[in-house]
C-alpha cells in the first residue's frame, strides 16, 4: 500500500471510524497487520471515499 492509503487506515484505526481497533500491528512504512474480520467494512469505507474524493472529468 501506498503511505497516504497507510496513513488513512491509521486515521480511522485511531479514531475508531469502524467501531473498533482494528489494526494488529504496523510492520514497516508500507503494511499493516489488519483483523481479518473488519476487511468488507474497511474495504466499504475505503470504496465510500475514493467515491467522494474522486470528480468525473467532463468530455471535450
């Protein structure tokens, strides 16, 4: 993963945007040990604000 995507997910691991830790351990710069059982609500969350950051590019 790429360190802003790592820096989000310990944005919300910290703040418990998903109800709980869900962080296992951090290995090195680019991945994290994640509980296997908040992977659909973390992909879902991510899909969610790719979603809101992304803007449609208007045709010529």
């Amino acid at each position: 993963m790429d360190p802003a995507m790592k820096q989000l997910l310990l944005h919300l691991d910290e703040t418990n945007a998903l109800g709980k830790k869900f962080i296992i351990q951090d290995l090195d710069e680019t991945h994290l040990f994640l509980a296997s059982d908040i992977i659909d609500s973390l992909q879902n969350r991510i899909d969610d604000f790719v979603d809101k950051i992304n803007f449609p590019v208007a045709g010529n």
